[in-house]
C-alpha cells in the first residue's frame, strides 16, 4: 500500500477538524468558496445560518425528479426525496427491496447510459498530475473486468429521523422532515476504489480525493453550489470505500446511482455519492460546500463553526404505520430494526406502557447493516397506546431519552414515541 500523508484520517472527525484549520489557515482548496465565508461561520455563533444557510427541504420540478414508482403504500414523497415506510419493510427479509429502498436527491435523477460513461481521475496527487482535461479513464467494462468485492451495508441519510425533533421535542430545525424511513442496508458489488487509484497512478503525496457526481449542480438562494461533491482522505479511500456497480445483485437502478456509485462504509450517507463522473486525487487538502456550509452541527451547544456530521447513530423503528391497530386481548408480535454507525447491536428493549422488555433477535446482522428484532404483546385495554424501542450497540452506547438539539436536524438518535391504538 502507498505511504502517504495524513495517513490515519479514517475518523471524519478527526479528518474534519485537521481540514477546517488548513482551510483557516490557508493550506486547503475549495473551489469556488469563499474563505471569508467560513471565517464568518466561525465567528458568527447564532448568525452561523445567517452566514451559510440551512440546507432546505427540496422542492419537487415539473418532471418527476424521481424514476422509479412511488406507490404510496411504500413511500412518502418529499420533492425530489422518497421516504420508506417502515410497515413496508415488514416481512422483507434482511435487505432492502429495491423497489423500496429510500430516494435521497439534491436534484433529479439523471439518465445515464453505461455504454458511454467513464469515470474520470485527474489532479496533482496522481502520476504525471493528468487533468480534467486530460484525465485517466475508466470504462463501466474497464471496472467490470477488475477484481470485484461484494459488501452488506447501511446507507442513510444525515437528516433521518429529523421531523422528531420538532413533532418530539418541539424545536424547529430546517431540512427534509423525514420520519425514520431514510435508510436502507442493501448487497453492494463493485471495484474497491484503492484498486481504481492504484490503477490510475495515486502518488506518496496524495493526501485527499474528491468525488463528484453527474446529477445536474445545485442551486440554492441563486447561488449555483456546482455538481454534489464531498472529500475524503485518502486513508479512507484505500480502507474500505467501494466503487458499487450491484445492489442486491442486479445493476444499479437510476435513482440510486447507475451505473456506479461510492459506498463509503460508516461515514455519513452524503460520502456515498451517487452516479459518480470525476475523482480529483489531490496532494493539498480539498473541502466543499457539502462538509464546511452543510452537514454541520450548529446551534448553542457546538462551536462557532459547527461539527462536522460524521458517522450516524443509535436508532429503532417498528415495522408498523403510525396510528396502528391491535385487538384487545389478542396476541401480537411487534416486530422492528435497530442499528448503529458503531457496529453491531447488543440489545434491544421494548416498552408498550408497562416497562422495558428485552426483544428476541431475528437472524444475523451484518457489521455494518442493521438488526431485527421481535417481541410478543397481548394489549388488555382498547384506547390509545405508545410503543418505544431502545438500542444499545456493541459500544454500549444507548439511545437517548432527548437528542440535543441541533439547526439543520441531523443525527436525531432519541427513544421515539410510536402512537397505536388498541380497539
């Protein structure tokens, strides 16, 4: 493996906060950001969203900005965004169907043929420093005929679980209001990208890369943000970061990236870039808009320039709608999932008004997927009921009572009350 600096940045915190300070003081490149911006963000406290904005809920376009079916009995629809619902999920097995597996745009899905497409790698941090221009390219059967790699994984967005803090907690925060339902554990195939750069000629000196989707740029507040880019170290990208041509063992579908896409196991759903076009390798730190002006935790308990979104947290769901029915007297089985951006869960608990059960695990868990879990519940009394599900992961870290409260609304990981009623 080629020694390079900056090795260990496999920690986005870690990386986040060696890159803010480079950033400061002058050593990284953001194309088309403003320095003055960021400094503004840092010394703003309270005007930090003055300063950046809020990423806000997406607004839908006169064409469908989604390819596949919406059914509503499978998704809800927020703009350019589809949620799953959790009811769906039940009795599906392990992964996440396809056909209902949540959509997380910042524009609308492009069309794309994989006969014509390449991935495009440039900049100083590779062999002869090729660029844009000229870059290294590889063909969808150029990446076909490398050795393959097939991993279970959770992909999920920052903002999952965000319409709690409000409908919970009573605290407005900007962004999509999705419920629980951004996220899918998914049979992910493809080229380990440390293959593809050491194929393209990666350098000692690389220290970060810089992929970049083919969706079309977004554009907030009449200000044209260019095409969905996020930066990884180079340490990660060599660690475990696949270039994904499958899921679930067929070719990627349009909305979730066709013809390839990243997965970028543990770090937050936005690394995961989909329909990606160009990789910049670089030897000088690099950031973006979607790691310095978003996914940032802001608000009065973090610092002035906010924390970098980073791996997600302890969450549960049940597989059943809001507001659903149970006979009195008859026995039921609940049934859900938990999961962590640490690892494996330990356990689960359940409580349906008369204390914390511990649920009865349901099949293996993958390392980096998610955990089914069941448990019995016979309701004496018709009326009005709440069901909360608590995890606690291989860290032992358990879910909170309350979230604190963030501007944006990511990372929302508290017990969260599911109303039933019982007839």
């Amino acid at each position: 493996m080629v020694a390079m600096t900056g090795t260990g940045l496999t920690d986005e915190a870690t990386y986040d906060r060696t890159r803010l300070a480079q950033w400061r003081a002058g050593q990284a490149r953001g194309d088309g950001m403003s320095r003055r911006g960021l400094l503004r963000l840092a010394a703003g406290g309270s005007l930090a969203l003055t300063a950046f904005g809020a990423l806000p809920a997406a607004t839908a376009s006169a064409a469908s900005p989604i390819v596949k079916p919406l059914p509503p009995e499978l998704f809800e629809v927020y703009g350019t965004n589809a949620e799953t619902r959790w009811e769906a999920l039940s009795g599906q097995g392990y992964l996440t169907p396809v056909d209902r597996f949540f959509v997380r745009n910042h524009t609308s899905t492009p069309s794309i043929d994989a006969g014509t497409w390449s991935l495009k790698l440039f900049g100083t941090g590779l062999r002869g420093a090729p660029t844009a221009d000229r870059p290294v390219e590889f063909t969808y059967a150029d990446l076909l005929r490398l050795p393959s790699e097939a991993i279970t994984a959770a992909i999920e967005c920052a903002g999952n679980g965000r319409s709690h803090f409000t409908g919970q907690q009573g605290q407005t925060v900007a962004g999509t209001a999705w419920k629980l339902g951004a996220i899918g554990v998914a049979r992910w195939c493809g080229v380990r990208l440390s293959t593809v750069l050491a194929k393209a000629g990666l350098t000692r000196h690389a220290v970060d890369v810089l992929p970049e989707g083919l969706d079309a740029d977004y554009v907030t507040g009449g200000v044209n943000l260019g095409k969905v880019r996020r930066p990884l170290p180079v340490a990660k990208a060599l660690q475990d970061v696949l270039l994904a041509y499958e899921m679930n063992g067929r070719p990627l579908p349009p909305d979730h990236g066709h013809p390839v896409r990243l997965v970028v196991p543990s770090w937050v759903g936005i690394s995961s870039i989909k329909w990606l076009g160009r990789i910049e390798v670089s030897e000088t730190p690099l950031v973006s808009p979607w790691n310095t002006q978003y996914y940032r935790l802001l608000g009065p308990g973090y610092p002035a320039e906010g924390t970098v979104v980073t791996r997600q947290v302890v969450k549960s769901a049940f597989e059943l709608p809001w507001n659903a029915e149970f006979t009195a007297g008859g026995r039921h089985v609940l049934s859900g999932r938990s999961w962590s951006g640490n690892g494996r869960i330990r356990r689960v608990e359940v409580s349906t008004g008369d204390g914390w059960r511990r649920a009865r695990f349901v099949g293996a868990a993958a390392d980096r997927g998610w955990q089914r879990w069941e448990i019995p519940w016979r309701p004496s009394t018709s009326g009005s009921h709440t069901l909360r599900a608590r995890a606690t992961d291989i860290i032992g870290v358990t879910q909170p009572d309350v979230t604190p409260h963030n501007t944006q609304g990511y990372l929302f990981d508290a017990v969260v009350r599911h109303p039933v009623r019982v007839v």
